[in-house]
C-alpha cells in the first residue's frame, strides 16, 4: 500500500507542472528524478535495506512520467494512476531486470521510471483508441 500512496503524491505535482510547456516539463521531470536518485540511495541506506516500501519518491518520478504529454483531466490522472500501479507491480521487463540488477538509490528509482515508460505508451494508445 505504501507504493499507492506515494504514487498519489505524483498527481498534484503533475498538476503544478502540466501548464507548462513540454520542454519545462520534461526538465521538471529530470530535476525529481536527479533528486529522487540519491535521497532514496541515503534512505535505503539508512533503513538497511535495498528497495523499502516506505520509500515512495521513486513512484512520484514514475507518476510523472506515465502523465508527460496528456493533457492534465481527472480521466487522465485516474487512468495513469491505475497504470502505473499496474506496470510497477508486475514489473514487465525491462523493468524487472531493472528492479533486480541496478543497486542504490538509482535502482531504487529507474525500475519506476521505467514502468512510467510503459504508462505513457498504454496511456496513450487507451485515450487514442477512445477518441476515435
């Protein structure tokens, strides 16, 4: 429950940053996961463990790259928000190898940004398929 609670956390910053222009989003993007990468290395440092459930920065980055480029409705946060859920639990490959192989904060965070990847494509072609 902790991932679905941190990934709730991703939807108002979504928010703050989809009136701006893609360019400035995609820099906000970069600039969570650069901070993200060593904050939840020192965390799962500190808790002694490789990935803990309490850390949940590394679903905000992932929020927020499933949301790049929609345009910021309810239906649009509800289905990337179901989406992403979906793809970081079942960790489809890549981003199980992810999960598995890359250590530290990074691995802490990649395997989400990966699993907002595989969000922004399904995301995408639903709204697409249900717009024609």
């Amino acid at each position: 429950m902790p991932g679905t609670f941190g990934t709730l956390w991703g939807v108002p910053l979504a928010w703050a940053v989809s009136g701006l222009a893609p360019l400035w989003q995609l820099l906000a993007i970069v600039a969570v996961t650069a901070v993200s990468i060593p904050i939840a290395g020192r965390a799962s440092t500190a808790l002694g463990r490789p990935d803990p459930s309490s850390i949940v920065i590394d679903e905000i980055c992932g929020y927020l790259v499933g949301i790049f480029l929609l345009p910021f409705t309810a239906f649009n946060a509800i289905l990337v928000f179901i989406l992403f859920r979906f793809f970081d639990i079942v960790k489809p490959w890549p981003v199980s190898l992810l999960d598995r192989k890359v250590k530290g904060g990074a691995g802490v965070v990649l395997d989400d940004i990966a699993a907002g990847i595989y969000t922004s494509i399904a995301a995408h072609l639903v709204i697409r398929y249900l717009n024609h």
